[in-house]
C-alpha cells in the first residue's frame, strides 16, 4: 500500500537542494515512489494519507563508528590516540563476549536511530553479534569487520582469525533484509601488516566489498609507517592493492597534497570524524581541501569513547564550524553543503543510494517537530535551513523510517527495547570498568 507522509516542509537534499512547502513523500515496498506539494497533486485512491506536520528530511547517514564501544563510553579520557587505544580501549575489548557486543550495538543503534541516523557504517570484531543488533534495531548498516595485527595487544586473535570471520559474515550475511551491507575493516596502515592489508584488499576485492581503513588520523601515526614502509600511507596502500577497489578512508586528518592526489586518483572517499579528531587531539581534517579536489566526504560520529555520543547533528555542525573557522571565510562552506555532508554526501562516500528523498531511493525518513524554540522564526526556506543545520538536534527527532519500516515513532525504538539495552550495558560495563 501507498503511504502518503505531509509535512510543513520537506528537505529533499536533491541536486537542487529542492524545499516543499508544503512538502509530501509517498513510500511503497521499501521505496520513495514521490515527492512534491500534496496540494497540487491530490492522493492517489486507497493512499494511507498521514498528516504528521513538522519537517521531513532524509536520515542521516553515520559514515564511520563502532557503535558496540557504548560499552566502554568515556573510557581514556584525556590520553591520545595510542595510549588511548593500548591502555585504555583494547584492554577492556579483550574482555568483550558476543552478548556484550549485541547489547553495546543495540543500545548504540538505539541512539543513532532516536538523534535521526538511519545508516551506520560500523567497524568492529564480534562482526555476527553487530550484524543481528543491527538487523533487530531496524538500521540500516554497513559493516566492516575489524582485521588487526597487533602482537602483545591485539584484542582478540590473529589477523588471518579476524580475516576468516569477517569472510564468512560477508557470505553469510550481506544483504540481509536488504539493509545490512558486509564489507572489510583492516584497521589502520599501522596495526596490519603488508601481508595482512594485502589478504583482506584480495577478499574484499574478489566480492566486489568495500574496505573502510583507518587513514592518517595522527601525525604519529604517520611517522611510524614512513619509518617502517618509507611511504607516507595512501601511496603505501596503494602499492599493496588495498586502493583498487571501493575504499572509505576514516580521519583522513595528516594528508599532504601528494596523499590527496592519491585520494583522489583512487577515489577513495573519506569518513570525516571532526568531534573524535578534536577529543583525542589528533587535529584537523582539511575538509574544504578534500572537497575542492572532488573526493567523496561523509561525516562519522567514530565510536563513543571518543566522542562520546552518537549525535550526528553535531559532527555536521562541528565540520562546517571548523571549515569556516579555520579558513577564517564564512564562505567555506554554505549550509546547503554542511546538510549534504550529513545526509547525500554520506551515502555518496558508501556507496549506497540513500540520504536523499527522491523517487526510486530506498525510504530512509526522519521527522522533525517544528514547535521549538530552535526553529523560529521560519519565514523563509533559508531561515529553516539555516536551523537545521546551526541548531539542529537530536531531541527534536519523533519519527524514523529505514526502508519504508517505522523504527521511531513519537521519540521511541519501535523494534527493539530501548531501556533494556540501556540496563544491560550499564550492568556489562561494571566488569569491565572493573580492571
Ligand atoms: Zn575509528
């Protein structure tokens, strides 16, 4: 059946960055089949016609997280980026069970989906735990097992062990319900070796998968592979193979204008992680660089030890704040182009048809209420933007569609226990808050 969704106003983020208001978009098996102004075009006979009011906008898609870290929220706080990782996040990821993560993930989709984010693009071990807590909560996911190869920290087993696993959920599982999309997650050009990041480049190449790598997120960490491979890492992964098939690069922070050349000649599009590079310190992503150079940029919120929430509103913020501060040019970015980010860009960097409301695009949905503080005045469609984007929130979200499929509605988790998921990851951290 055809459902007709009307609104005050409807954000298409369409090549045109076309506004309706009035605005309406009708949905059938999964899909956008219109949108436009429901008082020029009348419904079609037996259209289940709801007048939900408020503003509707495409959900946002989350380009980088490991969303299971709710478990360990906040944890290292204060260390940077290796220390951070070795002392205070892996140590406590070795303990981690297949429950631990279900309920980690469950509770991070749970948060994702009631701030409005309707696409995450995961990286994690425990792959077929975060595979089934996606699939519950109703999200739509792409996941990149994690492939390490850390001797003495790793957090749990071998590269080639991870390798096996995350071959196996591809196989098993991508595709499933038509909104989990399975790719490989080498972590970083560091904590894999040449041989490892060439194994995983074959297997995900031989599926036609995406890889999403950790790439140039600190200076450090930079040094450590010219030291060891004497290239700066984009050209050392592209001489492994890793860059010759679809590759989103998370950070992308310390790249020089040869990196971006690489970047670009490979198009490999990037997860831009401004709150997580400026907690840990890492610095700053030349954002209006990557884009004047037509490389793909969606934004990530990364996982919550280092963000610590899973609120896109404010890495959309956060980027377009940063791109004007540090040009000292309003002009840096427009808001149009920040909403983009949030939305359009992210589903240009993974590869998937979503973050527009256009026929024929998958029914990826979030409502916004209007009777706030935040959105007056709205005299004009700008104005309205200009809200969204400036002063947008993930509180004023009531209503959420991943695939046509209501997963929100009036500000809770229709398909998965929101409370539980809470309790069950406040009682699981205590044993691992405990080392
Ligand atoms: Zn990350």
């Amino acid at each position: 059946m055809t459902v007709r969704l009307v609104a005050d106003a409807v954000f298409t983020v369409d090549a045109e960055d076309t506004v309706w208001r009035p605005g309406a978009v009708e949905i059938d098996g999964g899909r956008i089949t219109w949108v436009g102004d429901p008082e020029l075009t009348p419904a079609g006979a037996g259209t289940d016609v709801q007048q939900l009011g408020g503003l509707l906008m495409p959900g946002l898609v989350n380009c980088h997280g490991h969303s299971p870290m709710t478990l360990v929220r906040s944890a290292g706080d204060g260390l940077p980026l290796d220390r951070w990782l070795s002392e205070a996040v892996w140590p406590r990821e070795a303990l981690h069970g297949d429950d631990d993560v279900f309920w980690g993930m469950t509770l991070g989709a749970s948060e994702m989906l009631l701030n409005g984010i309707t696409t995450t693009c995961e990286q994690y071990l425990h792959p077929a735990a975060v595979a089934d807590a996606a699939l519950a909560s109703g999200i739509r996911c792409v996941l990149t097992p994690g492939v390490f190869d850390m001797p003495g920290i790793d957090p749990e087993g071998t590269w080639k062990e991870h390798l096996v696993e995350a071959s196996r959920v591809f196989d098993e599982m991508d595709g499933r319900s038509g909104r989990l999309h399975v790719g490989f997650g080498p972590h970083a050009a560091y904590s894999l070796s040449p041989a490892g990041l060439s194994a995983v480049a074959e297997e995900a190449q031989r599926r036609g998968a995406m890889i999403q790598i950790h790439l140039a997120e600190t200076e450090a960490e930079g040094h450590v592979v010219e030291e060891r491979y004497g290239m700066r890492a984009p050209a050392f992964l592209a001489s492994l193979g890793v860059l010759d098939g679809p590759v989103l690069a998370a950070h992308a922070v310390w790249l020089d204008e040869a990196d971006m050349e690489v970047m670009a000649e490979y198009d490999v599009a990037v997860a831009h992680c401004p709150g997580s590079n400026g907690k840990l310190g890492s610095g700053v992503a030349k954002l209006a660089e990557l884009r004047a150079r037509g490389i793909r940029v969606g934004l990530g919120t990364d996982g919550p030890a280092s963000n610590d929430d899973l609120h896109l509103w404010d890495e959309m913020r956060l980027a377009a704040i940063l791109a004007r501060a540090t040009a000292a040019d309003p002009a840096a970015i427009s808001s149009a182009a920040a909403l983009r980010l949030a939305t359009r860009g992210g589903g240009e960097a993974l590869g998937l048809p979503v973050g527009a409301l256009e026929e024929g695009r998958p029914a990826d949905i979030i409502r916004l209420r209007t009777d706030d503080a935040r959105f007056v005045p709205a005299t004009n469609e700008a104005e309205l933007l200009g809200h969204l984007v400036w002063a947008g929130a993930g509180y004023l979200v009531t209503d959420v569609w991943v695939g046509g499929a209501p997963v929100v509605v009036e500000s809770e988790c229709v398909q998965i226990d929101s409370a539980r998921a809470r309790a069950e990851v406040g009682q699981r951290a205590q044993r691992l808050f405990a080392l």
